[in-house]
C-alpha cells in the first residue's frame, strides 16, 4: 500500500481492539485504506512523515484519524494536541475511540479539537455500531470498498 494515500490512521496499542475495529469498518465496507499504528510515538512519526516514515510527503494527511486515548510513549491527549497544533494537520478529522469515560479527558479533548469521542462498547456488535456511526459521519471523507 502507498503510505501516501492513506484513508485511515488507526492509533490502538491493543490488538484485539484494533482487530474489532478493523472488522467493524470492513463490515460495513468504511475504508479502502488504512495503516495501524501501536503507540503514540509512531503515530506522531507517520503524521509528520518523520522517522520510519520519513519517505511519505506530510501534505497526504489521513482523511481521518481513529486515536485510542491510553498509548504507550506518548499518550493521546499528546499525540491529539501535537495534531491540532500544527497548521498542516489541524484540519484532520480526528476521533477518539476509548474504553474510559474518564471526564477529565473528553472534556480535554473537545477542547482540543478532537471531531469526536466515541466510548468503546465491550460487546463487538455494539462496537461495530459505534464504528458504523463514526463511517456515516465521515462518509463523505472515506470511500465505500474493501480492503
């Protein structure tokens, strides 16, 4: 995949929670391309086409990006300002997918900027709900197909 054309960053260092996530968008066919990072770091890392990903042009931001809040390295709340501080990535949708509806941080993280905080259900259907609801928001952002 080109890691210039990138619809989805998906940002979840638990696997089984990126697996529902990625079942959930390939059910409901939300995104032909997505790219999953582990930690806050690498996330930052792909934004800014830095490190690793330093052979990616920054001007092809995701049309959107799915950020768990706990991360290792760097956390969400740092990695979502890093993002919405900077001018060639504050237009990035982003919406927060997270476990914990620790106030603290969804109060924060509206005032950030984040597009969105969706609660991650424990049970998949529901999940996969959240996850469609986060497609029909961002529909016109994410083309219909399989990946």
């Amino acid at each position: 995949m080109d890691l210039n054309e990138v619809e989805i960053l998906l940002i979840e260092d638990n696997p089984n929670e990126a697996e529902f996530t990625i079942r959930a968008l390939k059910r409901y066919n939300l995104v032909n391309k997505l790219v999953w990072v582990k930690d806050g770091e690498e996330a930052l890392d792909f934004i800014f086409a830095q490190g690793q990903y330093s052979g990616r042009s920054i001007e092809d931001v995701p049309k959107v990006i799915l950020l768990d809040m706990h991360l290792p390295k760097i956390d969400g709340l740092e990695v979502l300002e890093r993002i919405k501080s900077d001018t060639r990535t504050q237009s990035i949708p982003v919406v927060v997918l997270s476990s914990s509806p620790e106030e603290h941080r969804i109060v924060t993280s509206y005032n950030l900027g984040v597009n969105g905080y969706v609660l991650k259900p424990v049970d998949f259907d529901k999940y996969v709900d959240a996850v469609k609801e986060i497609g029909l928001v961002f529909s016109g952002r994410i083309h219909s197909a399989d990946f």
